[in-house]
C-alpha cells in the first residue's frame, strides 16, 4: 500500500485554489483601495480578517492535538485537513505585521500620549505598552508554530516511513499535544486580549477568551466538514470514509461546539448584566444600537438557534453535501461575529458594518484557502501508515 502518495492530481483542490486566488485578487484589491479612502477603516477590516484566519489555523491545530490524545476515526480521516490548516501559521503571522504598525491608529492605549491623559490607561501601562505587546505576540506565534511545525514533520516522517510503525512510537504526538492544549487555550485567552479586548482599554471580561477559543473550535470543525464533504469521493477518502459514522460525529461535534460558543457568551451577557458595572455594560449597551441591536439578532439567530436546530437531525448529519452547507453558513457567522466583535469598538455613523469589513476578509481567506489547498495537495489524504489508522479502520474498510 503505497503511504506517501500526494494528491496534486485532485480537481476538487484545485478548484479549490482557483476560488481561492480569485477571492484574494478582489478582495485585497478592493481593500487596497479602500486604503487610500479610509486607512483607518483599512486597519480594521483587516484586522477582523486576520482574526478570522487565525481561528482557523489555530482551531485545527487545536483539533489536531486533541485527535492525538483522544483517537477516534473522525479525528483520523481529519487529520490532514487539520495539519494543512496549521501549516498556514506562518503566513497567518505575516498577516499581523500590518496590525503592528497600525497599532496607534487601531489601540488607543498605544498612543504617545494615552498613559498622560486617561487614568485607565495609566494603570494598565504595565501591560499595555507597546514593547510588551509585540514581545508577547512573538512569543504567541513562536509557540503555535513550533506544535504545528513538530506535529507536522512527525506525521510526515511517518508517512515516508516503509517500515511499520509500532503504537509506541506515536506517543510523542501524545506528549506534546497534552500541554499544548493547555497552552494553547492560555495563550489564546491572552491573545484575545491583547488584539481584541484591549481595542477598549477601559473595558473586560474574564470569560472572553473563552468564546475565541470555542469559536475557533467552531471554525475548525466546519472546515473539516466542508472539506471532507468536497472530497468525499476521492480515493483514498472514498474507500474509508464513512458518511453515517464519520460525518454523523462530526455533525454532533459541530453542535457541541455551536452550544459551547453560546453558553460562554450568554455567560458572559449574564454576568455583565447582574454585575451592571460601568466598566462593563459599554460592551452591549454599543452593539444593542446604532444598528447593531439587528446584527446582534442576526448572530443569535445564525450563529446558534439555526444550526443547533438544524443539526439536532440525526438524518441531516448522516448527509455529507446538507451538513457541509451548514458548516460553510457557520464559517460566515464566524465572521459576522468577529465584525460584531472589533468593529461598536470604533463608533460610527450610518450602517454599522463597512464594505472593507467584508472585502478584507474575503481577500485574506481567499490568500489563506490557496496555501491551504496547496498544503492538503502535497501529501496523502489519509495517514494510512499511522498504527492506529490500521487498527481504526480494520474491519470498515469497504
């Protein structure tokens, strides 16, 4: 049995990378000019695009490690969409160098003078400066990118390997993915406010690194779905994919994470509103007007009472094409809610969101989507070589 095959030949990733190019020309292009109107707006934008990418990269390497520590055949048809997804961190880096010096434009608390004339900001100087910001952000990066890079290679390193390998020497896998999910969800919890709290110095939550993270979760098991759908009926996915096993899990995974990303954030609305501190009660009280009380709906309605009704259908899970639209019209929520999230941080008048909200990420999804077809089109689709693979899939495969 051949392990190392790639998968260039794929139509469906090449198409893949087609859209994705396509997406990328239009949307950068327009932002670009957008950012001879409005640089301001331009930082924004992209701002919210390099959030969203980020969740999607970080959501599938923390997917990817918790398939190593928990196993499970959805976890193992998965895992290259998993891997090819984290192997984006570097550009997804690169992506936040625009943040960086735009910092004084988009962080009020950057400014020269903020620590002068704001008594909040004053005493948040310590860990609100700019030396620190940038320092923290490198080490963030460092970090994800080293888990990634060494999943990565193990895994290819076992794919070039025509030697079987023995059950034991998967436990590497194990020993890094146990604290790197730990570290993971500290480091983004820190992540989140530095790059999205702190956009209002004078406002916090002690639960809103959680909702990134289950939004990244979110994110990263629509992807999987999406893409697993595409490519159902490619070998050697077409031989071991199962639609009423494997798609049926990660439908009810979907629904868990829509149920965990609602309960972190009524949690959050609860809390704000028994606590009804004027450090707090800014968050909601901007997004429940000015035309942000009907986006709010919107996600309420589109980011969870829909999918969850939706996917409590056990026959509509069993249907690969039904639940991947569901997981496509989740990764647009995901969005939606990012917009919702960065953009009543900057009052405006008129339409709350602008077109650069959506032409920004649009291009630099559309940039993240050609690398990551790239990425799933230079190896395997399965990890046939893994030894847990074989004894998953002993007695499916049809």
């Amino acid at each position: 049995m051949a392990t190392h095959a790639q998968t260039t030949d794929v139509p469906a990733l090449a198409r893949l990378q087609r859209w994705g190019l396509v997406a990328a020309f239009w949307g950068l292009l327009a932002g670009i000019i957008g950012a001879f109107l409005n640089v301001d707006q331009f930082l924004r934008s992209w701002l919210i695009g390099f959030l969203f990418c980020l969740g999607l990269s970080m959501g599938s390497l923390a997917l990817l490690m918790m398939q190593h520590l928990t196993g499970g055949q959805w976890g193992l048809v998965a895992r290259r969409i998993c891997e090819a997804a984290s192997r984006n961190l570097p550009f997804v880096a690169l992506m936040f160098v625009p943040v960086l010096l735009g910092m004084p434009r988009l962080y009020e608390w950057a400014r020269p003078d903020a620590a002068h004339t704001d008594h909040i900001i004053h005493m948040k100087a310590p860990y609100l400066n700019v030396p620190f910001f940038i320092g923290r952000a490198i080490l963030f990066f460092a970090i994800w990118m080293l888990g990634s890079w060494l999943l990565n290679q193990w895994s290819a390193g076992q794919d070039r390997d025509e030697i079987a390998v023995h059950p034991s020497d998967t436990r590497r896998f194990r020993a890094i993915s146990a604290p790197g999910l730990l570290i993971y969800v500290i480091t983004m919890t820190f992540a989140s406010v530095d790059w999205i709290m702190s956009l209002d110095p004078h406002w916090y939550s002690t639960i809103f690194g959680f909702i990134l993270v289950a939004g990244q979760g979110l994110a990263g098991f629509a992807l999987i779905i999406a893409v697993l759908s595409a490519l159902s009926d490619v070998e050697p996915l077409a031989t071991y994919l199962n639609p009423g096993l494997h798609f049926l899990d990660l439908g009810k995974l979907l629904l868990a994470f829509v149920m965990l990303w609602a309960y972190f954030s009524f949690s959050q609305f609860l809390i704000i509103w028994a606590g009804n501190l004027p450090e707090e009660i800014p968050f909601f009280y901007n997004r429940f007007r000015g035309g942000w009380q009907y986006i709010s709906m919107i996600i309420l309605l589109g980011h969870f009472a829909l999918p969850f009704t939706l996917l409590l259908s056990r026959d509509l899970k069993r249907r690969p094409h039904l639940l991947a639209k569901i997981a496509v019209f989740v990764l647009l929520m995901r969005v939606v809610d990012l917009i919702w999230l960065v953009e009543p941080m900057f009052p405006r008048e008129g339409f709350p969101i602008h077109w650069m909200d959506i032409a920004l990420p649009v291009g630099l999804t559309g940039v993240w989507v050609f690398l990551f077809a790239r990425n799933l089109r230079s190896r395997a689709l399965l990890p046939l070589n893994d030894p847990f693979f074989k004894e998953a899939f002993a007695h499916d495969a049809h």
